[in-house]
C-alpha cells in the first residue's frame, strides 16, 4: 500500500462498475452461479458474491456463508481469467470455395475490451506468465495480444487463503506486486471499505472519479494485516528451492508409478489451471463442401492423442503423461519461460476428482530422491 492510497465504500465500488462500462469495458468479475464462485459478467455489487466463502481440499469444493457482508471473502474457483483472454475456442480462419477457386479469410483478433475485476496476486502472476508464452519471441498469438492490451485489471489482494492455496511457497502472493490498473484490499473491521491504489494513468483515471476519502495510517495498518493473515494461514505448502533439479534428477522415481495409479487422465487440473496454454486445431467443413473453418481449441498433456506423431503416441502410459505435466509445470518451464509454471492457487488439488495434491508428490520425491 502506499501513502496516497484512498478508501472508497459499496457505493464507490459500484461507481467503479459503472465508470467501467461506460468506458466500453465488458466487466467480469466473481459472481455465483452452480454452486460455485465463476468469473462471469457484472453489472453491479449486487452481482458479487456478498456473504459467501468457499471450502476447499483435495477433490473437494463447497460454498458457505460467512457471518460478514464480505463482497470478495473467498479464494478461487474452478474459472481462470485465462478463459477471457486466452479462449478455450478461437476462430482462426474461414475458407468459401466457388467452383474452382477458393477464398481463405483470416479471423481478425476481436476488439472487445475486458475489464477484469477481483483479479488475485497469484492469477496476476498467471497472466504475467501467459504473457511471456504468449507475446514472447518472434510468434505472439495476435488474438491473446489484442485482447490482453484492452484489458483493464482490477486486483485484490487476498483476505483468505484456501486449503489448497500455497501462493507464498512459489513467491506469487498473496499480495499484488504490480501489473494491475488498480489495487483492492478489502477491510470489514471499523466499517466495510476497501483501500484502492491506482497502478496505472488509466487507473488514477478512474479513480479521481469515485467518491473517496485519503486513506488515514489505521487503514493502512488495516490493510497489511489482511495481506499478513492471508499469508499467514496457507492450506498448502511446497519446496520452494531446487524442485527443477529434483525432478530432473528423479525422472525414474517410482513416485511416477504411484501416482499414475489414481490419476484418471481426465485432464481436469490442465483446464482449471491459469497457465497452462496447450491447444490443438481442429478443421470443419459443411456436407456440401463449401464452407470451411479452422478453429484452435485448449488441449491437454494428458490426452493420449497431443503427444500422437505418425505411427502412435511418444506417451502412452497415464505415469509418463503425469510426469510430463509435473516436470514442465515446476522444471522445463524455467528452461522455457524463466520462470516456474505454478502459481500455487491450487486449483489442480481441488478439481481433481480424486485428490491428487502436486504439493505432496514433490515432497514424497524429495524425501527419498532415487539418487
């Protein structure tokens, strides 16, 4: 938090709405909706979940009421903002043939402008990781590039920390570095109220529009002790130092063996996660042989068939499609990218259906590496 920091109220918070589709953003933000907190559109307070929290462990995700008007007293849920900015389907081009010739029109990246509210420390680490992947190097994706310029993020520094969430192990929360427009903490002792901080000129334009007030140093105090609980009282955690080389190091390990024995392949932690980014193209074609599409959609390292080449699959075991996840997630990545795959948000604990924790397979490696 710093000194020019300001304290807005409910009613500031939906004036940010506002100021924001009025801007031509699409607001998204957490909502309910199938018993669960999902990132979907927002129109105002009224849409965020107020009052609710979540419980979360191994395969398993249940929503409770808290005893507060919390807007933002939860963890995550199975939604990333990935899906926004990095769509699970995405139109590449469409093809029309007239007799002879044939026409090929490329999908243009949409202009559409997200504004992404309640963005947390780990998933802005997650979006800086994508970025890196995806507008990195000479082949940037131009339809996450265009989406990711227009986007407009509102962050939260987190005020509760989930059984499965081990962001401090991997060094990504729980409070927001940078990289945001603007900055929430939420405080609900001596009032409900959120301390704002603007991280951007778009941002500090905004912000000089809300009813405010300057935020006193017991707010500021307030607001670091939010950030040091949350911290504080992790649900997970991991070795933070020397996982790329343990791994590489253990590629024989029959900890690969054990845990391919539950795992079910059904790729549930690979879609819930907000880095991961494989993906496959698919081409369709009308019955009359008209009109053609090609469309790229998100893959996963654990389907036998993205890892098919001519004549069958280089992975055709459930224990060398884990290890393949694991070890690039946590060690290849830094070859790759700079940086590790995992945020710590422990989306992958929760959604396994059967409880799989990559918390715990790394620590099994590590107490009895095979050499």
């Amino acid at each position: 938090m710093t000194t020019d920091s300001v304290i807005i109220d409910k009613g500031g918070l939906n004036s940010l709405i506002e100021a924001l589709a009025k801007r031509g953003f699409r607001v998204v933000g957490p909502t309910l909706r199938d018993n669960a907190i999902v990132y979907d559109d927002i129109a105002s307070v009224a849409d965020l979940p107020e009052g609710w929290s979540d419980e979360q462990d191994g395969g398993q995700y249940r929503l409770e009421k808290r005893g507060d008007g919390a807007l933002f007293g939860y963890t995550v849920g199975p939604h990333s903002w990935k899906r926004f900015l990095h769509p699970p389907i995405q139109q590449l081009w469409k093809a029309r043939r007239k007799g002879f010739s044939l026409t090929v029109e490329e999908v243009p990246p949409e202009s559409e402008r997200f504004a992404l509210f309640g963005v947390r420390a780990c998933e802005m680490h997650a979006i800086a990781i994508q970025d890196r992947v995806l507008t990195g190097g000479a082949y940037a994706d131009p339809h996450y590039r265009a989406r990711r310029q227009n986007a407009f993020l509102v962050a939260l520094n987190c005020g509760k920390a989930g059984g499965t969430c081990f962001c401090v192990s991997m060094k990504a929360g729980p409070r927001v570095p940078a990289g945001f427009d603007l900055a929430l903490t939420e405080l609900l002792e001596g009032g409900h109220r959120f301390v704002v901080e603007a991280g951007s000129e778009a941002g500090r334009e905004i912000l000089a529009e809300l009813p405010q007030r300057p935020a006193a140093p017991e707010d500021l105090v307030a607001a670091e002790k939010v950030v040091e609980h949350t911290a504080a009282t992790m649900g997970r955690q991991m070795q933070a130092d020397g996982v790329a080389a343990l791994l590489r190091a253990n590629m024989e390990h029959p900890r690969w063996g054990q845990v391919a024995a539950r795992c079910l392949t059904c790729s549930n932690c690979t879609m819930v996660c907000p880095t991961c980014f494989c993906t496959s193209v698919e081409e369709a074609s009308d019955l009359a042989g008209v009109d053609s599409s090609r469309a790229r959609r998100w893959d996963s390292c654990f389907t036998i068939d993205f890892s098919y080449l001519h004549g069958g699959t280089v992975r055709p075991t459930t224990r060398s499609r884990y290890r393949q996840w694991m070890t690039h997630k946590l060690s290849t990545w830094w070859d790759q990218f700079g940086s590790t795959g995992c945020v710590g948000c422990g989306r992958c604990i929760t959604w396994c259906p059967v409880g799989i924790d990559i918390t715990e397979e790394v620590a099994a490696i590590a107490s009895s590496p095979s050499r």
